[in-house]
C-alpha cells in the first residue's frame, strides 16, 4: 500500500507539458527578399573519358562460386560438406582488353 501511495505520489511532481524534443527556431516574421537564388556553375564540365588506343594484358583472379545442397535449410538440418568437397581456391587468370574502334 505504502508502495502504491509513494508511485502515485512520485507521478504527480513530473510536469506533463515538458518535451523531450527541442524547440525548433522560430522563423522572422518578414523574409529578406534582397538575396538572389543560387546559381549552378555553367563552367563545369563532364568528367573525361580516358580513351585506350592499345592491347591491354593484366594479371586477375578468379573465384570459383561454390554450390551446396543444404542452401536454404536450418542450421543442423542441412547436407554437411565433407574433406573431399571443400570450397575451390581462386584460379589466377589474364585478363585481354583490346580496342574496337
């Protein structure tokens, strides 16, 4: 009882008009009308494109994807991959860029 008494008691000190969001600022009551709009840059250019006139060879990797029968079920429940059936390692490779036009 004294426990309900001092819950109730506790509730009424706290002022129910305080927020806990901030208040916003207050706008001018008359907006400055002497400033122009901004104006977007008329010199800017589009970014170069870097054009390659020549045969291009350069060293990659590629990474095998790996497929497993238990895709898609529970943990526990699905097939377990075992020594023989591990994930393929990355194959190097070459990449050959040539030029079409």
């Amino acid at each position: 009882m004294l426990l309900v008494l001092f819950t109730l008691a506790s509730l009424s000190t706290v002022p129910m008009d305080e927020s806990p969001f901030p208040v916003p600022p207050i706008p001018p009551a008359v907006l400055p009308r002497d400033e122009a709009a901004p104006m977007p840059n008329r010199n800017a250019e589009a970014p170069r494109e870097v054009t390659r006139d020549h045969v291009e060879l350069t060293p990659g990797l590629f990474h095998p994807k790996t497929f497993t029968p238990g895709d898609g079920y529970l943990p526990g429940s699905s097939y377990k991959q075992g020594e023989q059936e591990r994930e393929l390692k990355p194959i190097p490779t070459f990449n050959l860029r040539v030029p079409l036009q």
